[in-house]
C-alpha cells in the first residue's frame, strides 16, 4: 500500500520458557496465596464470578495447613481415603510403565503429578454421575474402586480383557463404573458429555456429567462445539481442563496460554469458570463440589481449569528430555499432590511418616498381586489372545453378510497357510 | 395397526415416520438447526416440538460437531437420538463424531455402549443448490466400518425405512433425495414435476409399519440388463427405461450398507450385464463397490463391463447443474455401450 511507512509484518510463533539444557527459573510465577480466593454461592451468575477465572483457588498452603473458604473441611476417613488412591494410582503408573518397558504390553501413559485432578474430583462427585474422561483420567476409576486387575487385563489386551483387545491400553471403558470408552480422538467426549447432561436434564434426572480434557485439545472444534451447547441448554456438566503445560512437545502457548487462563474460555460462553491448583487435591475436590451443588441445582455448567504439570512424558512413546528442560519438574512451583496432601494429614494429627510408608508398600504389593493375576491370562505379546472370530463381532448389533464372509475367508486363508 | 392409507409426498412420510415412532418409544428425541419451532427448512420436523414438546424436539446451534457429538452422548445416557443435518453438504463438521465415535462406539467398548442415532440428511441436486446444497457424499459412510447408510426413493420406503432406521440398534446414516421430496423426477429438468399424488408409493398407511434395512426392491423386471441405483436416480433411471424401450431389470438399492447382495447377484446372473447409477462423483463412489461386487459374484454371468453413471469428477456446479447430472442423455448412452458387446 503506497504512501504507508510500516515495518513488514513478522509472524509471532510461541517458544516455551525452557528448553533441553536451560536453567528453570520459575521466580516469574506469581504464587497465589492459599485461601485468598472468594467463595462464590452455587447460584452466582457466570457474570458475577468472571474474576475467578484468572484467579486460583488453593486450599494448602506451603505447611500443609487448609486455608479459607474452600476448605472442603473433610472426615479424616476421606482426607485418607484421597491420599491412598492417589498412592495406588502413582505405584499403579510405576508398575505398569515399567510392564511396557518390559514388552508385556505396546503402550501406557502415566499421570504423574496429576493425581490430584481424577482422584480429588471422583470423590466430589456422586458414584452414579457419569464421567467421560480423556486418557489419563485411571485416578477416576482407582478412586472408585474399580479392580485394578481389571485394568491391567486391558492394559494386557489378554483373555480377560472386558474389552476383547480391540483398544490400545489404557483406553479403558467401563460402564458399572459410570466410566465412558476412552478415545484416542481428542475431545470427542467434550459435546458427548455435554449430550449426556442434557439428557438427564430433559428426563428430569438427577444425575450430572463430568468430562476431561488437557489444555492442548481445547483448540479442538469439540470442544467450543460443548461449550455452546452446554451454555445454550443450561448442561449440569462440569467441564474439566486438565492443564498440564504440555501436549506432547506443545506447550500450552500453542492452544493460547500466553494471553489468556483456559478457565477464562469460560468467559465467552457465558459460563462459570474457575481456575484451580490442580496440584492441591483439596482445591479439586472443593472446586468440583461447588461446581456439582450447582449443576445438581439447576444452575449449569462449569468449566474447571486445572493448573498442574506432566511430571513425565506424554507417554512411552516420547522423550520429554528432547523437547523440555530436566528441571522443569523439580521446580514447579506447586509442588507434588501426594506430598502436599501428605503434609496436610500429618499436620492435623491423622497420619505420620510410618504409616505413609506402609501404605506405599501396601498400594505397591497390591500392584504387584494384581499384575500377577492379570499375567493369569496373558499378556500381549504370548499369545493367549481373544478369538479371531471376535474380530469381527460388535461392529454392528447382528453380523451382516458381507463381515460373515470376511470371516470366513480369513478363516480359510489361515487354514491354506497351514496356521 | 398400520390403519388407513393417507396420500403423502416424501416429506409427509418423514414427518410422519418421527410422529408415529416418537408416540411408541419416548426415548426418541429430535434436534438439529431450525427442527423446532419452525419445523425444519424442509418441513420434516413441523407439528413434532408442538405434539410432544420442547425437550423432545429441539433446535440446536449452528454446530454438526455438537449436534452429532451431543446426540452421541444422549445414546450413552439411554435416549435414541434422531437428530437432522440441514444439508447433507453441512455434516463434515460431525465427521470425526460420526467416523470415530458413534461407527466405532459397540465395538470398541465391547458393546458396553452403543450409539442408537438416526442422522436425517436431505442430499443430492437438481435443485440448483450449487455445490453446498448438492451433493452425495453417501461413499464417505459407507467406506465406514459400523454405519448403516439408507437412501430412499419413495413416501412409502421413506417412512417405512425410516422407522425401521430409528428402532434399530446402530447408527443409521438416512440420505433423503430432497430432489424427489414432492414428487418423482424423470430427469427431464424442463418439464412440470409430477406430484407424488399421482403415483402408487404415496399410498402410506398412517399408522407403524416398517421397510426393513438389507433389502433392495425390484422395481421393474427385465432380461437384458440389470440397473442398480437409489434414491432420485431410480426414477431418472425408471423414465430412460421407459423411453428407450430397453428390456432392464431396475434394482432399488434402498440400503447400501448391509447391501441386499442376493437381489444384486440373483438380477445380474439373470441378465447377464450390469449398469450402476448414481449422482455423486465417480471415482471411489459407491458404485466402484457395487462394480466390484458385482465382477466378484457373477463374472462367468457377464456379456459386457459394469457401465458406471455418475456425476462427473468435478464439485457440483451451479448454472452446469445438468450438464453434471447423470439424466437421460447419458443414460441413454450408457445403454447403448452396456448392450453393444
């Protein structure tokens, strides 16, 4: 354009803080103070509570004392209960990384250091409200006692896989647990959960739904799709971000951190949005309450940010060290779940270190027994494996012509191969 | 139990296949963009949010991701979804919903879920929509492991399919010919449309009857050549057939996935040739399977190739529309080649 004296345009492109080698310097952070945050009435507008989005609410503090009005002032039997599924999912995570590593399975993905965000919301929730997790959501289904044999058979893809070894690992599904089919397609279960609510809404139910995703894939169209619909038809859901800083190599700057909170996506949607430590299970289970008394009370959805970090790789298929600095996990600024929830405990008088390492060794020997039941019927890669005729079952109700065939036809081809 | 017959055009028999399968089942909901209150651009939908109410029949944001995915979920929570996509040209958005979510959702939980969904979607040209109010994107489904696609070309298939689609267990993708809505269409495009009145098929019984999915209808018996197609074409193709004289057999696919293969193999080793006809573009179209099918099951019955008509190669073009569309001209050709040999 003639008669203009601009400097030619530049394309910002995001660039993490620290990368392999650096120095992590998290002096930056701006620690919020626990208990500082307001508690807002289950019934405030979305407009009224807008504030909340940029805030954090935290509960422990650096002593591990509970402060202010999120304090969900639990029964030590519950302060106990969360800290022991969050010990059993951490050795669950250890053991069966390890069976990977080991060639007993293709895959597994670990939650390190985001204990909190399952285990802390599960028990904040009614066992009957249905959760659609994404894939590293397994806090949801050790905190609602669901076997964890059970999980290691699908982990194992073996015999007694519920799930006929038709799905990676980890991709559990299990309906007695009010727990949906995991996707491996990101955010699917955002409108899905979205659906659900609405349903039980429209049936006059009083069941909710909870849905998970991570930071990363709040930049999938499913996601903005559940938020319009979960705003436009009141949805009793609570929409969940796990916001761990990382989508593989990503940093949350690629889904848009660097100007706004993901609670504040809220904001344009005209929805309740809260943004809390993820890293404090008592904030979790506090921040979902709230967002469930007002979801149970007809006052729609919520979306909860949870500001935590991946303490380890996406999964066993990457190596953080290429992409991220060897620091970052020692210095998060706030600290690991399970020591802080610890802390908080033993402050109050209930549990002390003697018993926390027994409980280490108990969740870990129940790891080991369970895995060893599980090796019962197979792993992978050794053969005992589902039927071949199970392949081709389930794609639809009754089988139709043309899968008969194919099945027959694979069963022919083997049996001219001589296997 | 089917009581009286009533003349409807195609959308009537809709309309009434949603009322008569919402009154049995109160599980059966309906949404999608403007189904409410309005009753649907095409009308499919009108009377139903006033007859059973606002939590039934709803309209939903201009979204295909949410009205899919949110139906999806609706299924998981016990609810048989009916939800419709405006145009069939608009459900890419919902791809990844359909694909990998409501396809896949028996197999991949063992069954623990299902996705019981009916997608409504009128398709197809002749309408001079251009290319986002056009096309027939049934190929892209059917190559989908864990969809039924159902395409009707008449009231009577279209309520009775269409009720057959809503009871049944997995999701059903239902293709309706808006071309065909009001009355069939013998592909001369410049000649007065026939209302549906004058012609048998709109003799609906008001009442519960289904058409079952799997299975084609003869429509026309023939010896020289067999005519396999669906939807508006069956009656582009019926009007050639007419004209030219020609001795075919004309098939009414009316399900393409579970394909009625038996009607398909038992009409073409009669024949002895084959032709396919469709709208929607030629390469890697579902005619390329039926093509394939047919070469599988009856090549020592074949005299000539399988001549495929389609819609050309090319997006659906405005003021070409009929140079596009697979009418008479073509048709007409393609019998000479397929009788030539």
């Amino acid at each position: 354009m003639t008669g203009r004296n601009l400097p030619p345009l530049s394309l910002h492109v995001p660039e993490p803080a620290f990368r392999p080698g650096d120095t992590v310097d998290f002096a930056d952070f701006e620690m919020p103070v626990a208990g500082a945050v307001r508690r807002p009435p289950i019934d405030a507008s979305p407009r009224d509570v807008r504030d909340m989005a940029y805030a954090m609410v935290r509960v422990l503090d650096d002593e591990g004392r509970a402060q202010g009005p999120w304090d969900p002032r639990l029964a030590p039997e519950t302060l106990l209960k969360i800290l022991r599924s969050m010990a059993l999912t951490r050795a669950f995570d250890e053991r069966l990384y390890r069976a990977q590593r080991q060639g007993k399975t293709s895959f597994y993905m670990k939650c390190t250091g985001e204990e909190a965000t399952s285990v802390g919301a599960a028990h904040a929730l009614d066992y009957d409200d249905m959760c659609f997790p994404s894939y590293r959501q397994q806090g949801l289904l050790i905190a609602r006692d669901w076997p964890i044999v059970d999980m290691i058979n699908q982990i194992y893809s073996n015999r007694a896989d519920r799930l006929k070894g038709r799905q990676m690992p980890i991709m559990y599904s299990v309906r007695q647990a009010n727990f949906f089919s995991i996707s491996g397609n990101l955010t699917t279960q955002y409108p899905q959960a979205v659906g659900w609510a609405m349903a039980s809404a429209a049936r006059g139910d009083t069941r909710i739904a909870a849905a998970w995703c991570g930071e990363g894939s709040t930049a999938e169209g499913d996601f903005h799709s559940a938020l319009t619909f979960a705003a436009v038809y009141r949805a009793p859901v609570i929409l969940n971000v796990i916001n761990n800083q990382w989508a593989i190599s990503s940093f949350s700057g690629f889904a848009g951190a660097e100007a706004t909170t993901f609670a504040a996506r809220a904001i344009g949607y005209g929805i309740a949005g809260l943004r809390v430590d993820g890293n404090d299970a008592l904030a979790v289970y506090a921040a979902t309450q709230w967002a469930a008394d007002r979801a149970r009370n007809n006052h729609g959805p919520t979306l909860i940010e949870h500001f935590t970090y991946r303490a380890e790789g996406h999964s066993t298929s990457d190596d953080p060290s290429k992409y991220r600095s060897a620091e970052e996990g020692g210095k998060w600024p706030l600290g690991d779940p399970i020591a802080r929830l610890k802390k908080h405990v033993i402050g109050l008088g209930i549990w002390d270190e003697e018993r926390h390492a027994a409980m280490d060794l108990e969740v870990a020997e129940l790891v080991k027994a369970a895995q060893k039941e599980a090796e019962k019927n197979g792993i992978l890669q050794d053969g005992l494996k589902q039927s071949f005729d199970s392949m081709f079952e389930d794609v639809f109700e009754e089988m139709p012509w043309h899968l008969k065939e194919q099945s027959a036809q694979m069963h022919d081809e083997r049996k001219a191969a001589g296997i | 139990m089917t009581g009286e017959s009533r003349t409807m055009n195609m959308i009537q028999a809709i309309n009434s296949a949603i009322d008569v399968a919402m009154g049995r089942d109160e599980k059966i909901v309906v949404l999608g963009e403007d189904v409410g209150y309005f009753g649907g651009v095409f009308k499919a939908t009108e009377g139903l949010q006033k007859k059973y109410g606002k939590t039934r029949v709803f309209d939903t944001p201009i979204s295909e991701c949410g009205i899919i995915g949110v139906a999806v979920g609706m299924a998981t929570y016990g609810l048989r979804p009916v939800p419709e996509i405006q145009f069939a040209d608009y459900i890419y958005p919902a791809l990844d919903q359909l694909v990998s979510e409501a396809a896949r959702l028996r197999y991949r939980s063992a069954g623990e879920y299902t996705a019981p969904i009916t997608v409504r979607t009128p398709f197809g040209g002749g309408i001079f929509g251009g290319q986002t109010h056009s096309q027939s994107p049934e190929g892209i489904f059917t190559h989908v492991a864990g969809l039924k696609t159902v395409i009707p070309s008449n009231p009577y298939d279209a309520k009775g399919l269409l009720i057959a689609a809503i009871e049944d267990n997995d999701p059903v993708i239902f293709f309706e010919p808006k071309r065909i809505y009001n009355g069939p269409f013998d592909g001369h495009y410049d000649r007065p449309v026939q209302p549906w009145s004058k012609f048998a098929e709109s003799a609906v019984p008001d009442g519960h009857y289904t058409v079952p999915l799997g299975k084609a209808r003869v429509v026309r018996e023939g010896n020289d050549v067999t005519v396999l197609a669906y939807g508006t074409m069956v009656h582009v193709a019926h009007s050639v057939i007419q004209e030219t004289g020609v001795d075919a057999e004309l098939v009414d696919l009316r399900t393409l996935v579970p394909l009625d293969i038996e009607t398909v193999v038992e009409s073409v080793k009669k024949t002895g040739r084959c032709m396919v006809v469709h709208e929607a573009t030629k390469t890697s179209g579902f005619g390329a399977e039926l093509s394939a099918l047919v070469q599988e099951h009856c090549f020592h019955w074949l005299e000539a190739p399988v001549q495929r008509v389609t819609g050309w190669d090319t997006p659906y073009p405005h003021s070409l529309e009929w140079a596009y569309f697979p009418g008479p001209v073509r048709l007409t050709e393609a019998f000479k080649r397929v009788m030539q040999d």
